[in-house]
C-alpha cells in the first residue's frame, strides 16, 4: 500500500505530529510505502531546523529527518503556510523540502490511502 | 492566493475528494487554508466536493465584516469557485437548523442535505481531506 | 467501500466523536486516537452512545494512547477492541477511506 500522510499540526503544541510519525513508522516497518508526507498549516513547523528541545524526551524534527534518511520519506512543507509562518528554505532542517500545495493533491491521487493527523 | 496555478496535472486519474470544512471562520486559520487547497486542487481535474457542516457553515455565511478585527474578509473567494469549476458544495441542513440558519443566509449556491445524505455522501469519497 | 473514521479528541471536549458516529456507515470502522481514548472506557458518561454505534460499525482504541494516560487496556468496554500503531496500519489498508474527524 502506498500511503499519503498530510500533518495539520506543529511539532509538540499537539500529538499530531507525533501519531502521524508512529503511523509511518509502523507502515514502513510492515513493508507499505509511504508516498510523501506533506506538512501544512502549523505543520510547517515541523521542518525548522532551529528546535532544541529537551535531551530527555523524543526530537519530533529528528524523528521525521530520520525517516526521511533511512527509507527516502518525501517529506515536503508548503511554501505558502511556510511563508505565513516564517519557515522558509533558510530555516529548513535537513530532509524536508518546500513546494506548494499542488504536492498534497498530487499524493492524494497517486497514494492508494490519504491519513490526516490534526488538531 | 494559490501559487502553481498554472501546474497542469496530466495523470489522467481521477478521484472524488472531499474537503470537509467543520470550523467556524477567524477563530482558527483552517477555513482560509483549506480554501487555498481547495483552489490548487482545481488544476488537477478531480471530482472535487466540498461538505460545510456543524460550524463550517459560518465560513459561508453572508455578511461577515472582519474590519474591526483587522483580518482578511476571504469570503468572496468562495463565490470564485465557480469560475474553476468547482461546484459541488453541500452543506448539512442538521447544521443549518442547529444554528438558526436556512439557505438564504449564504452567499453561494450549494445543495443542502440530510445529515444522512451527508454520511452516504462521504462514504463514496477517496480522498477525505480535513483541517 | 469502507471508511476508517479516526477521532482524535475527548468527546467531553469537542463534537468530533458526535459528529463521527453521526455520519458513519454500517460496517465502517472508527479508531479511538489521543485525547479520544478515554471514551472506551466502560462506564464513562459516553459509553453507551459507543455501544449503541457498535452494533453497527467496529470500533477500535489505541492502546499506546490509554497507556500513555493512565487507562488501563483491560477496563475499555467490551465491543471495543485495543489495538497498536500496527492495527492501526492495518485498518488503514483494509478501508478504501481514511476520515479523520478533528
């Protein structure tokens, strides 16, 4: 199965980045592909490479850059939401891309399912 | 608003996607944003439905004047979805009625239906998209 | 066509699980994510709104998530079944839909 995730949420302000992770995680492990994971509205935030979160508990934007390291994730910011919110190529950690929305309806038609994580 | 407007898709697949618009507008971005969606999603020739129920119907409503609260009044862009063929807005008479309104109170031609029709209608969806 | 509803926040918090199981079909399935987990529990005020939609979609709760929170797995209502981040998957795959009420 090819899966579409699209991540409505920024990193720890909500779990939604956090089910969105552990679903494709667990997808890849059980040998799915996930077709792009598209970050939008908040979910931008999840691409900013200046987050310095607490060592004891889990890096969100490290959680992601990994994925996208050790199975190629798509993993793509809108650049309008991007803009709004100040996350633009300069502040990009490494592993995310930005491009625009046409991104998300594209993997909705390509990707066999689409899954929302949000507020 | 909206940028790769000119991005053709020529896939060739069409899917029924559906945006499901529950929220009232201005408390919260995801009306705007979902428009700008719903606009890019244009370019790419699907069956594209948009659903407004429980408090998504605001995000419809004639009349809103957002001055006194400095923000954007994007509701006229609603009527612009026309223009790119998009058509097919349904808004849940339950809703509707939960909340005093009736159709009139709208500032676009949609097609009201029964919270059932509404359930039959999401059901044969392959793309719900949610904000 | 089948759809998996997924509901994400505490139906004591908003009218996402209302709104849910007021639109979904007969044989559907609806996942219990987050802050929605608590609703499997037996005996809380929304339980028997939960077992009334059981008899006629699956319904399903995500065990990490009550774990995470206190819940213990073994008190969810029966006609609720606890599953992982792997059945999670699986239900996605098995539905031609995924919905997510937030």
């Amino acid at each position: 199965m090819k899966f579409g995730i699209l991540v409505n949420e920024g990193p720890y302000n909500h779990q939604a980045s956090d089910s969105a992770y552990r679903f494709a995680k667990a997808a890849l492990d059980k040998g799915h592909e996930i077709y792009r994971v598209f970050f939008y509205y908040d979910g931008v935030l999840n691409a900013t490479k200046h987050s310095e979160p607490p060592s004891d508990d889990r890096n969100v934007i490290k959680n992601w850059q990994k994925l996208a390291e050790d199975h190629k994730v798509d993993l793509v910011v809108c650049v309008a939401a991007g803009l709004r919110r100040g996350i633009v190529e300069d502040s990009l950690a490494p592993g995310f891309r930005i491009s625009g929305l046409g991104q998300l309806i594209e993997a909705g038609i390509q990707a066999d399912r689409m899954v929302t994580f949000g507020d | 608003m909206g940028e790769d407007m000119e991005e053709e898709y020529e896939g060739g697949v069409v899917k029924k996607f559906m945006f499901v618009n529950r929220k009232a507008p201005y408390g919260t971005i995801y009306a705007l944003e979902v428009l700008e969606m719903v606009l890019i999603s244009a370019a790419f020739d699907q069956d594209v439905h948009i659903a407004f129920l429980d408090d998504g119907i605001y995000q419809i409503k004639k009349g809103q004047d957002t001055k006194e609260l400095g923000m954007k009044n994007f509701s006229p862009t609603y009527r612009a979805l026309e223009g790119y063929d998009i058509e097919k807005l349904f808004v849940e008479r339950e809703s509707l009625e939960e909340r005093g309104l009736t159709e009139d109170d709208l500032l676009v031609p949609v097609e009201v239906i029964s919270r059932a029709e509404m359930g039959e209608l999401m059901a044969g969806m392959d793309v719900v998209l949610t904000a | 066509m089948s759809t998996l509803h997924t509901v994400n926040k505490s139906p004591f918090e908003r009218s996402a699980l209302q709104a849910c199981l007021g639109h979904a079909q007969a044989s559907d399935s609806v996942l219990l994510i987050e802050d929605a987990v608590m609703a499997a529990l037996s005996g809380n005020a929304f339980a028997a709104k939960l077992a009334d939609a059981g008899q006629s979609v699956k319904l399903f709760v995500l065990g990490p998530d009550l774990k995470a929170r206190g819940l213990d797995p073994a008190k969810v209502a029966s006609g609720i079944t606890v599953i992982d981040y792997d059945g999670f998957v699986d239900l996605a795959a098995e539905n031609s839909t995924i919905h997510s009420w937030l």
